[in-house]
C-alpha cells in the first residue's frame, strides 16, 4: 500500500497536465476566428474545422475563416476608355420645354432641358412644322465645337447651320454641354474627361422617349470637338443611324500628340497646348502610348471603328488652321479598312468652318442624312 499511494498521485499530476495542455489549445484556436466576422460566417467556419486548424497567420489576408476562391486580378478600365463608357447606362430622361422661341422659316423653336447623371442640361430644340409622320419625325443630335463655357450662350452661334437642318424636315436637338450657359455641372473639356460624351448619349435617350421624334431614326452631326463626341457617341451607341463630322477631331489619341499642330489663331477647338493637362497627368501615370500602347488605344474611338452604328460623312477645309486635314483623312482610310461605309469632301483653301463652301457643304450634309437617315 506505501508503494502504491506514489504511483497514484504520479497519474493525478499527469492528468491535470494533459487537461491544461488541452485549455490552452482551445484558446488558440478561438484566436483565429475573426471577431469582425458575420455571425453566419463564423458559424460556417467552425463547422469547418481543417482550415481553422491548419491555417497560419499569414494564411488570412483577409478578416473571415471561409474559405474561399481568389478571383482573377482584373483591371478597372479608365473612365475615358471606350469599355468603361460602355458599362454606364444612359436613361435620358424627358424633355421638358422650358421657354417658346421665336420660330423659324418652317419650324418651331423651343428652350428645353433633359436630365444626364442627375445634372439638368439644356439645349434648342427645333420641331418641324406640320403633322407629325406616322413614326415620328427623323431626329439630328448637334454637337457644337468648342467655345469657352464662360462665353457660351444657348441661343447664340451655329444659327445658320441648325437653321439649314431644321428647315430640311428634321428635328434639331443641340444640346449645351454640363457647365455651359445655364447647364448644371461642371465643364472639364471633352478629351480628358467623359462629361460631354455621356451628356450626348444621355440626349440620344431623351429623343427617344420624346413623341414627336422618330426613335429609330436618330442622326449626329458634330463639328471640330463635336466631332469628336459624334465619333465617340456612334461606337458606343447603337441607336445613332448616321454622322456628319465637319473639321473633327477625330484621330486617335497617340495622333493627337504628333499631328495637332499647335499655336492655332482659331478659337473654335483649343490645341494641346492650351488644354493639354490630361496628357501629362496620364501619360506620368499609364506611360506614352510607346510605352503603354494598350492604354492609349482603349481611350480612342478608332480602335473600335468595327462598331461604328452607321455611315459617315467628313468634311474638312484645306486651310484649317485648327484641327489637322491629316485627322478627317486619316479616319476616312480607317473607317474604310474596317469596312464602313465614309464619305470624304475636302474644300480647298477653306477654313475651320468651311466658311466659303458653306453651301454646298451643308447641301451635302441634307443629301447625306436624307439617304441614311430620312431613308429617301
């Protein structure tokens, strides 16, 4: 009996041993459950128990125990890109008439206002006389070139060439760009932000539920920096039937850096050098388009000329002092090489804005949009 009463207490020792042993383990493994976890989520990691108990620290860069699949790194396209600008929607909204104006030659005229990103744009809008066709009337987004937001007024500039349109049975809708006249927003020019482009494509929507217009008959006409939003808007938009581009800038961005000369006396669209702070901003972050050509590509409506929604027709004076003849010559070989259909007319010795030639500039413009749009 002496020899045994040690052995006894011997095992008694080495049970509470084992039992603390056990404690301290338990504990541990409380540890690695992530206190900022969901209730649901811890309760499926402890049901789980092979991840709790071989996991590390350095097995859990994020706060939960569940295990899950790693996606694929994807990149975040640029806001500028073309993929970027079409993952948005654009609802439009109604048109709403704000003030009557004095009417036309053979139109009515209208102050009106339609919604993009939350923010009221306003715009003219002209409404042929007579009754309405069947399907509505066929419809022409202008895209005025660039004027000093400061200075721009609604009712002012490109009287004559809306005039020609809207007297030609066509529904004219020039929309003012956000931070223009009395539009809401902020104006930060077309090139380096997408502001003005999705303002078009918002108008394009706003047509479309507006009754007097035909919505599947929907053209663009853009002059120097609008025509640069009417290419943009017609590789992003399905519902653009046609485009007339006068003295467009409309070469890809790489040929925005080489080709536009600078020091222009035009104030019709700005050169680089005036406005050229997203070029540097993006070429210090992305690399230049030798560096990053991929970059530089996604931002350029030319490397989707594959989805252009419909012909088009470029015009451009020969002594343009503002944007390059290069630019129109150039996308008219690109968009025939995608296999659309363009149209090119070049007007020697004429200006930015085809002064000169106005005539027979605009008379082909009518002939065009009654072609592809009107379908006479």
């Amino acid at each position: 009996m002496q020899t045994s009463r040690p052995l006894y207490l011997i095992l008694l020792s080495l049970l509470l041993v084992a039992t603390a042993c056990s404690s301290r383990i338990s504990s541990a493994l409380e540890v690695d459950v992530d206190p900022l976890a969901s209730s649901e989520a811890t309760k499926e990691s402890l049901s789980t128990p092979s991840p709790m108990v071989t996991a590390t620290a350095t097995d859990y860069p994020t706060a939960t125990l569940t295990p899950t699949v790693t996606p694929t790194p994807t990149l975040t396209p640029h806001p500028m890109s073309i993929p970027a600008l079409r993952q948005i929607s654009y609802p439009g909204s109604e048109i709403i008439i704000e003030e009557t104006l004095e009417p036309g030659a053979n139109y009515n005229r209208y102050y009106v206002s339609y919604l993009s990103e939350g923010l009221r744009q306003y715009g003219l809008l002209t409404i042929p006389y007579g009754e309405t066709p069947p399907t509505g009337w066929p419809t022409i987004v202008f895209n005025h070139g660039y004027i000093p937001p400061d200075q721009y007024r609604t009712t002012e500039r490109y009287i004559a060439y809306v005039d020609w349109l809207a007297r030609s049975g066509y529904i004219v809708f020039r929309i003012d760009y956000r931070g223009h006249d009395r539009s809401e927003g902020i104006a930060r020019g077309a090139y380096g932000d997408p502001g003005y482009t999705i303002d078009v494509l918002n108008a394009v929507s706003a047509l479309k539920q507006f009754p007097p217009a035909d919505n599947s008959r929907i053209g663009m006409w853009g002059h120097s920096m609008g025509g640069y939003l009417t290419l943009r808007a017609m590789v992003l938009s399905k519902d653009i039937k046609s485009g007339v581009i006068w003295a467009g800038v409309v070469a890809s961005y790489p040929d925005l850096f080489t080709r536009w000369r600078r020091g222009s006396t035009s104030g019709a669209t700005p050169t680089p050098s005036a406005r050229r702070r997203w070029r540097t901003d993006w070429i210090a972050q992305f690399g230049s388009p030798e560096e990053n050509p991929g970059f530089w590509d996604s931002i350029s409506a030319n490397s989707y000329l594959n989805d252009l929604s419909g012909p088009v027709q470029l015009h451009h004076g020969t002594a343009d002092e503002s944007v390059p003849l290069d630019f129109s010559e150039i996308l008219y070989e690109e968009i025939q090489q995608a296999g659309k259909y363009v149209e090119l007319y070049t007007y020697p010795g004429d200006n930015h804005n085809i002064s000169n030639s106005f005539g027979l500039a605009m008379t082909r413009t009518i002939e065009f949009f009654d072609r592809y749009l009107k379908g006479e």
